[in-house]
C-alpha cells in the first residue's frame, strides 16, 4: 500500500495497443502488457528499432492513441485518473494544465506569427498579451531562432527553424508530464543544447519526462531509467515490472 | 488515506474527474422529414470554451443538427438544455416561438455557409449588426453604432467599409460582417455552418485565424460544421462524426484522426488528400 505522496506520478500498468484497420481486415498489434511507474523529476527514454512501437507508445499515453488494455493512472492535481479510461473533456483539460507533448513537426496555423505560436499556451493561461510575448521571445532566442523571424510565419520556414519554434511553444509553460517524440530530429548543434539545458531546468523543477530521442546521446546525463522495446526490457534500478513486445 | 492503485475501487475513477459542467446538452435527438430519417437518437454535449467540429458527408445530418441547436427546427423527439447565468435548465424546444428568438438573440450566434441565409443584402454592414442588437431591445443610435463597430473590428473587418452594403463585399469580408453581427452580444455559443466553404484558400486562412483568436481570447464556445477535415483538424478540441444521420464516433480531433475506431471514420480519414 503506498500513500499519495509516495505514489509515483504516473503509474502504467498492462498497456497494451492494437489497431484494427478495416479496409484491411486486420488487426496491427503494437505493443502489449507495457508496465512502469515514472516519478516526478524522472526521465525515461524509450529505446528501441524504428517501429518498435516508441512513438505509438508515447501517443497512446497522450491518448491520440486509444489503449485496448491495461491501465495509466495518472496522480493529477486533482486526484488519481486512468488516463486510457477518461473522458474525453478530461484528457483535454490535462492537456491545457499539466501535460505536454512535443513532437518533430509544428502545427502552424496559417497567418500566425512565430511569437504568438510560442505564447499561446502563456495566453490560455491567462497571461497577457504583452507578458506572453516577452516570454515567447526569450525562448525563440534561447532556441537559436533569428530575431527577424519572430514576426514571420513559421509556415514558410525550414523544418529545423520550425521545430526551435516547436520547442519553444511545447516547453513554454512547465508542466507535470512531458512526453518527447523525437524532438532533436531536425535541430542544429546550439538548439541541440539549448533543448538540453531547458530540460534539465524542468527534471530539476519536478517534471517528470518520457522521451524518444533521434540522438539519445545529447541527454545522456538526464537520463535516469530506460525502457528498451526492441527487446524484453528491464530496468536499471529493476523498477519495471516487463514489458513483452 | 493510502490508495493502492493497482486495485483502485470504482469510486475513485470517475470518468469526468473534473467534473466539469457542459454548457450545451442534447439527448435523444430523432427527426424525420417524409421518410427520411435525418436524426437518429443522437447525444451531443459541449463544454464551455471548446470547439466542437461536426464532419460527415452530404446528408449526415450535422447541418440539421446544427439547425436544432439554433432553434430553427425543432425534433420529433429529444431534449436540449443550456446551463446559461440566472436561466432555467428547462428543455429549449419547449419554448414558444417569441423566447426562442430572444433566447437566440442573447445567447446564440450563427455563421451560415451563404452569407445571403445571414445578411440582409441592401443594409450596410454595421447595420447588419445592429439589426442583431435592436431585435435584443438596444435603442440608443450611438450604443447600436458604437456596439456595432467594436463587434466589426473584432471580427477583423475593416471599419472605413462598415458603411458598404454586404453585396458589394467579397466573400471573406460578408464572413466577417456574419460574424460581427453573430458576436456582438458575447454570445454563449457560437455556431458556424461551413463558414469557410468557397472561400479562396488564402482568405479561408485569415478567417479560421480571426475564429481562433476569438476563442482564445473570448473564450467563446464553437460548434463547427464542415466537410473540410483539414479546418475541422486545425480548429477543434474535440470531433463528431455523423453518417446517415447518426453519431457513429466521438472523440478527441486528435484521436479520430490519428486512430479512428469506426470503419466509416477511417475510410474519410483516408480519404483526405
């Protein structure tokens, strides 16, 4: 029996992912029985093949993906939730207050300005606009994007310039979970690092990460457990239960 | 109080922890024209500052779902209910014709596709708006006039025009006046019917933008109605998808794109270009 302050953040527990594609008639079986418990200020790294399942696991967490099994207990501010059951309008809500994700591709919105990408989550918090946007030109800085481009629209940019936007408006505002995909994809050395200091700050201000990383070597020192899926992983400290693939 | 979650009663799982309450709910929703099934039992609920996107092809009924929501229509069965500041909770379709038009007036806002269906042509554009404000009880010219241009600088329309009749307007400049004058009461819950469909690719970006803006910052709850995947994908939080007048998935937009769980969804979803 464990109390709430000593339950691990996130709890998952017999995860387990299928798709059923009907044009197809079949079922693509991606991961099963993933089980482990990530604490606030962890980070785990996801290891394994390409189409091991790393990122469908991440996406199944974040709930773009629906488990058919198993459970992810979630120690949300408001009480313990199960993550692959919740309704909808609580996901969403999580996702607005204390989750974030962050993949290698930006969703840019048509006309919007690089700046007001990067402080949209500051201004649904409630910030104002002008609070926001120092913010979001701080960390367009620290990314390494050039000031000429703040104004612009990250639309027409590169795909290293759009992930540093990417970055900086998915680490913006901290949160309690945070799950990585692969986010150093398409960055430069400078972003690489810059990426790696801000993530350091959030490990050590108690969020908690789960990361699949392109160059897992640049995080080297903030990892604290891995997860191999190509493999029948265990864990360093043998705090994972299994995890069969 | 120790939990073990492995083994977590049922009490402390519920499936809305936050308890959040729903500003629009319809339950049990059926309509038949001649025999045409257009509504088949269908449940919807909104929440307070989401964007709910309705998708479905041709004859799915979400253009009639969304006309029950406006109180243009009324079912052969089903309920609908508002949670609105000092209102009763009582089922709108039992209203009679003069409270729906002013429950509409002050609470609801809609966008039609054809901006002939929302605007009177051979008014100006603000006046176009304060009709939506004089039919809510507004008298005084100047609060009608003031009201008018503030609701038509929020909808980005250019306000050296407020004085042009819509018919000598484009069609992304008619939009704003339809959604200046749907939005110069603070509505509630704004709806919108295919707003960008047949506007230019570049103009149809500059609406959605003025549309996220105003739910950003306004916090203004939307039912977004459109056979167009990629606006539905861009501007919603969560996504109905409708068949043969039928609710056959909801969910997250992210997760009905990304994993739809009805044969239906995923053939549109792979249907998208």
């Amino acid at each position: 029996m464990q109390t709430p302050e000593t339950l691990p953040l996130l709890r998952v527990e017999g995860l387990t992912k299928t798709f059923r594609m009907f044009h197809l008639d079949s079922m693509l079986h991606a991961f099963e029985g993933i089980s482990f418990d990530l604490r606030a200020g962890e980070f785990l790294l996801l290891k394994g093949r390409n189409g091991a399942g790393k990122s469908t696991l991440l996406r199944t967490l974040w709930r773009s993906y629906l488990p058919v099994g198993g459970h992810i207990w979630y120690q949300s501010k408001l009480g313990t939730i199960d993550l692959a059951r919740a309704a909808d309008v609580d996901i969403a809500l999580l996702r607005r207050q204390e989750m974030g994700f962050v993949t290698q591709f930006l969703n840019a919105r048509p006309r919007v300005a690089a700046q007001d990408i990067v402080a949209e989550p500051l201004r649904l918090a409630g910030q104002s606009q002008a609070e926001a946007l120092d913010q979001a030109r701080h960390w367009l800085g620290e990314f390494g994007v050039r000031e000429e481009l703040w104004r612009a629209y990250p639309s027409t940019f590169s795909g290293g310039e759009q992930q540093k936007v990417n970055l900086a408006r998915a680490l913006i505002l901290p949160q309690r979970l945070l799950l990585l995909d692969e986010p150093t994809a398409s960055l430069d050395v400078g972003a690489r690092r810059a990426l790696v200091r801000r993530l350091d700050d959030l490990k050590a201000a108690g969020v908690a990460i789960i990361g699949v990383f392109h160059h897992p070597g640049d995080v080297t020192d903030l990892i604290d457990r891995e997860i191999d899926l190509a493999t029948h992983p265990v864990s360093a400290d043998n705090e994972l239960t299994h995890v069969a693939v | 109080m120790s939990i073990d979650m492995t083994s977590a009663p049922a009490a402390l799982l519920p499936p809305q922890l936050m308890r959040t309450e729903a500003l629009l709910t319809m339950s049990g929703l059926s309509k038949t024209y001649g025999s045409v099934r257009a509504l088949r039992n269908v449940d919807v609920t909104v929440y307070p500052g989401e964007v709910m996107g309705i998708v479905g092809e041709s004859g799915s009924g979400k253009s009639t779902l969304l006309r029950m929501m406006n109180l243009e229509d009324t079912p052969d069965q089903g309920d609908y209910r508002l949670q609105l500041p000092g209102k009763d909770d009582d089922n709108l379709f039992a209203l009679d014709r003069y409270q729906r038009r002013m429950l509409c007036a002050h609470h609801i806002g809609i966008v039609y596709q054809n901006p002939h269906q929302g605007l009177l042509m051979r008014h100006s554009s603000s006046g176009n708006v304060a009709e939506r404000l004089l039919i809510a009880g507004e008298r005084s010219f100047d609060v009608l006039r003031s009201k008018a241009r503030d609701a038509l600088d929020a909808s980005e329309f250019p306000l050296a025009r407020m004085d042009a009749r819509p018919a000598e307007l484009s069609g992304g400049m008619q939009q704003r006046v339809q959604l200046a004058k749907a939005i110069a009461l603070e509505p509630a819950l704004l709806l919108l019917d295919e707003p960008t469909t047949g506007l230019d690719v570049s103009v149809q970006a500059l609406v959605l933008d003025t549309l996220k803006r105003l739910q950003r910052d306004r916090r203004i709850t939307m039912v977004l109605v459109s056979h167009d995947l990629g606006v539905i994908r861009t501007m919603a939080d969560r996504v109905l998808v409708m068949r043969h007048g039928e609710v056959v998935e909801r969910g997250l937009a992210d997760q009905v794109f990304q994993d739809p769980q009805h044969p239906y969804t995923q053939q549109l979803v792979h249907a998208k270009l």
